[in-house]
C-alpha cells in the first residue's frame, strides 16, 4: 500500500497561537518588572524616612518627620499605619499601600502593592575618662617655638567640644582626669573615701603656716589594688603628706632666710601631689573633675552644652605642669571613676546640686548594652622612678627648733661635744637651741615634721642646715664635704630605698589594662611624642594595636580627632 506524500498544511494557526503564548508571556513580564519596581522604591523611600524619623537627633516629631522626608522624595503611596515611641529608645514603624494597573492585558487589572518598615535607636551612654599626663617634661620646648602643654590643652579642648557638641540629653559624660607623679582627688572626692593623715592648714599662735592645702588630696593606692577596678570607700587608704621635693634651692656658703620665697619657702607646685594656686580660691587647678561637677549651687551654669563645654575647657585651660610620671595611677584612677561602685557617689553629688540629675544613672553597670566606657590615656614618655619621704620623717617629731624671733635651728644628735645645736643665720654651734639674741621670752619650740616640711622645701633643710653646718669656708675640699653633706642629706629624707621604681609602676600598669580588658573598658593610648622616650607598656595598654596612637605636636589634634571618631563609631556600633 502507497501513502502519498503531501507537505502542504495549517502552520499559521500554530504559529498564530505561539506568539500569542509569547506576547501575553511577555505583557506579564512586564507587569511583573513594572509591580517589583514600584514596590522596591516604595520599601526604599519608606525605610530612608522611617530611619529619619526614628533617630534620636531628630527635633521634629516623628510623623511630622516622617511625611517631610516621603514628600522630599517623591513617595506615592499612602500611609495606611503609623506608630512612634519617643524615650531612651526611640522606635518607627509606618506600612502603606499603592496600586499599579496593568499593560497590554485586554482587561485592565490592579496591583496591589503593600510596603512596611521599622526602625528604633536607642541613647548610648558614653562615659569617658580624659587622663592627661601633666608632668614637668611637658614644659621643654620640642622642635617649634610652643611648649608641648599648649598643644596638649588645644588638642584637650577640641575633643571635648566634639564629644559633647550635640549632647543635649546628658548621655556623655567626661571626666577630667590630669595626673604626674600623683593623681590630687581634691578635696570633695577625697572626702568620700576612708583617707587618713590628709593635709590640714596649719595654725601657730593664730597665725597660718604655711600655704592652704584644703584642696591637696593624693592617696597611695594599695599595690595589690592595680588588678581590680574598683577603689574601695571604707579601706583606709594614706594620704601623701605635704612635702616640697621637687624645689631646688641656692647652695651658696652665704645664708638665706627660710622666709626666702624663691629658695625656701615650700611651694604647693613642687610636691609629689600636684596643686596651684591660681583664682579663684582655693584652687581647683590639677585636680580631678567629674563630669559637670560645680560648686554648690552653680549646676545652673552648665545648663546648655555650650556651658557645658565652656567649663570643661576652662578647667583643662587651667591645668599646670609639674612633676614625674605616673602612668600607672593615672590609668587605676581612671578604672575607679567608670566602675558602678561610684555610683552612689555621682548620686549623692547630683542631690546636692553639684552633678546634673541624669549624672545619679553612672556610672553604669559593666556589660550594659546600653552604655560605652573608654579610657583615653595620654603621657610623653615613660613611667619615672619617685622618690617617697619614709613616714617616720614626714610626720612626727623632728630635730629642728623655731626661736621666738623666727630663727631656727637643727639639732645633730652625730656631733661630738655639747654643742650640738647648729643655728644657721649666725653660722654657729651652740648647746641650747636657739631662743633669741638675748635668749629672753618664750622658751624656743621643738617643730613637728609636719611644721617643717610646711615651711621649707627638702633641698632647702639640706642644704642650709646639713651642708652648711660642715663648714662656710671656701676651696675644693670645703666645697666637696658640703657636696657630700647635701648629697647624704637627701638620700636620708628621700631615700632610694623608699623610691617607687619605674619597673613597679609598668607592672602596675599593665595589671590596670588587663583589669580594663576583663571589663570591656576600650582604652585608647596616645603616645605625645617630645624629648622624653617612648614607653611600650603605654602603647601596649590599647585595647587593640589600631587603638595606640603615636603624635607629635603638629599632629596631636589630628589624633585626638580621631580618637572622638571611633570613639562615636563605638558608640553607634553598641
């Protein structure tokens, strides 16, 4: 059987049907792109404004905020949900509705198309302390014409204007800490831990002896404290006497008066706590301040934040160089100031008018998601060997009488022979101590230690008392005994043995670092590159490697600025 072969046939409607298949394919395509788009700039715009409006630098109200921003960008679809909380955490949430109607379908159809969004920010806490190293070597000029001090307050001054600049709720609060050989608390903080033997002013017959020391307030810090960051209120902790080691005074054969306010005279700036005085009075200058802290009765002078940065800038402005370095009780005082157990003492101060309200609420427990502490430590060099007074000779009775005249004299217990009485404004030895010319009147007084190191510096006693009393007479075998008096004189008041090493101080620095890294305290060091040598235990105190900043003086507020930038990264990331 044949089949014939035949090829004609029906390919147009097949073909007819097919790109009618691929026309509606394609319409639906384009409906779908047409739909996604609108809805992807609808959640885009929606999720921008929501965002805008939940920020807590926001000053509009929320709703007001949100339909500024969906105007500003073209939005066309309608709120058909709104709901705002305002407070410590500020939250959004908006949805709307759009429709879209079709294209090349042969019945128009209608998309409806649905966007939601939700944003909230909350306030972070942010305390800092700022632990500025205010030794004497900041005074020697480096390679410019500026001392190293003045760039330090300029570059101090800037980073306190950024950190508070927009802070208008109290949420960042700083606290000033300076530091050299000593941290000086001053004399409310003081009060509020258990110190012993602190510095009074001193009255004789009614009469002050001496300079006023209300607001000289240096603790020693235990050594097996640096591992911790609280201070304990109720452990005794020893004041640092008052005790001028650092004035030098004029080794001539000829005598000076211990009235002698140049060579004699004990001066509140050359001792281990460091204290000026400078206006108003008593003097606050180096002395560690809380955040916002005033006078009673003076909280409404840091009312807005420019009063605000205005205070804290005055107080840096008035800070004074002096003594050695210690890095180590800079960076312990700072861990006390952060840890919660000075909260009560921020609360105390706040109800007595001296802190702001908010200032009750720090500091705040570790590990609070809503809160941020940093450490910025800074220091020009290294941790400095101190020498430190044995307590027997800084308190206590002493070898030195005063005459009735204001004379004195200085009993040597060593010397052979009866008169063992050196009286240094006639160059004599004599049996008795000095009464007055005519030994008539008042019996001379024996002096406590505390009355003499009130009057004279260490150098000063040294020299006109221990020197002199060897021998006035010119030549080099004179001059050299006299060398050798000074020289075994200092060594007795300020003993090596007594010194705390520089060795010791590292050591207790990095107990204090690790005790920071334990309590997720971020620590920023700033090495201020001068004269002085570097110091890795500081650089190494960084919570990370990218955290230790190395500046000269051109550069130092280049990084304190950045310093406050990832301090507010940090901020904005917790």
């Amino acid at each position: 059987m044949f089949f014939l072969k035949d090829e004609r046939g029906g390919i147009l409607p097949f073909t007819i049907s097919v790109l009618g298949v691929i026309i509606l394919a394609g319409a639906l395509a384009v409906n779908t792109v047409r739909v996604e788009h609108r809805r992807s700039v609808s959640q885009s715009i929606l999720d921008i404004c929501v965002l805008n409006s939940a920020a807590q630098r926001q000053t509009l109200p929320p709703r007001e905020a949100l339909d500024d921003c969906l105007v500003k960008h073209g939005f066309e679809a309608e709120i058909t949900a709104f709901e705002a909380t305002t407070g410590r955490t500020k939250s959004v949430t908006a949805s709307a509705e759009t429709s879209l109607e079709s294209f090349f379908l042969r019945e128009t159809q209608t998309y409806d198309i649905g966007v939601a969004s939700s944003a909230a920010e909350a306030l972070t806490n942010l305390e800092i302390v700022l632990a500025l190293d205010v030794s004497a070597s900041l005074l020697t000029a480096g390679g410019g014409s500026a001392l190293p001090f003045a760039d330090l307050k300029a570059a101090a001054k800037q980073f306190v204007a950024t950190m508070l600049a927009e802070d208008t709720q109290g949420r960042v609060q700083i606290t000033l800490l300076p530091y050299s050989s000593h941290v000086n608390l001053g004399a409310d903080l003081a009060a509020v831990f258990n110190v012993s033997n602190a510095p009074q002013n001193m009255m004789v017959n009614g009469a002050q002896v001496g300079p006023d020391v209300t607001q000289k307030r240096c603790v020693d810090v235990p050594a097996s404290g640096f591992g911790q960051t609280a201070i304990s209120r109720t452990t005794a902790l020893q004041a640092v006497p008052f005790v001028d080691t650092l004035g030098s005074t004029s080794q001539s054969t000829s005598y000076v008066a211990p009235t002698n306010a140049t060579f004699a005279v004990a001066q509140l700036q050359n001792t281990v706590c460091s204290f000026f005085r400078l206006a108003p009075s008593p003097s606050t200058s180096n002395v560690v301040r809380l955040p916002d802290f005033t006078a009673a009765g003076q909280q409404g002078t840091v009312d807005t934040v420019a009063e605000r940065i205005a205070a804290l800038q005055a107080r840096i402005d008035g800070l004074q160089a002096t003594g050695e370095t210690s890095i180590n009780l800079g960076m312990r005082w700072a861990l006390a100031f952060l840890d919660p157990s000075m909260r009560p003492v921020f609360g105390d101060f706040a109800s007595q008018g001296r802190m702001p309200e908010m200032s009750a609420n720090f500091p705040t427990d570790f590990g609070n998601a809503t809160g941020v502490k940093v450490v910025v430590l800074m220091s020009d060099g290294t941790n400095r060997t101190e020498a430190r007074m044995p307590d027997n000779l800084a308190r206590g009775p002493s070898p030195f009488w005063i005459g009735n005249d204001g004379n004195m004299s200085w009993f040597n217990a060593a010397r052979s022979g009866a008169s063992k009485y050196w009286v240094p404004h006639n160059a004599t030895w004599q049996a008795m101590p000095w009464q007055n010319a005519t030994n008539s009147g008042a019996a001379a007084r024996q002096m406590d230690y505390e009355e003499v190191w009130r009057r004279m510096k260490v150098s000063y006693v040294a020299w006109h008392f221990h020197a002199r009393s060897v021998s006035q007479a010119t030549g080099s075998a004179n001059n050299a005994a006299r060398a050798a008096a000074y020289s075994a004189a200092m060594n007795t008041y300020l003993p090596s043995a007594n010194s705390i090493t520089d060795s010791t101080k590292d050591t207790q620095l990095t107990q204090a670092c690790n005790a920071a890294r334990l309590q997720g305290i971020y620590v920023y060091s700033l090495l201020f590159q001068t004269a002085t040598t570097s110091s890795p235990t500081l650089a190494s105190c960084a919570t990370a490697p990218s955290m230790s900043y190395n500046a000269t003086p051109a550069d130092l507020q280049a990084a304190f600025a950045a310093i406050a930038l990832h301090i507010s990264m940090l901020q904005l990331n917790e």
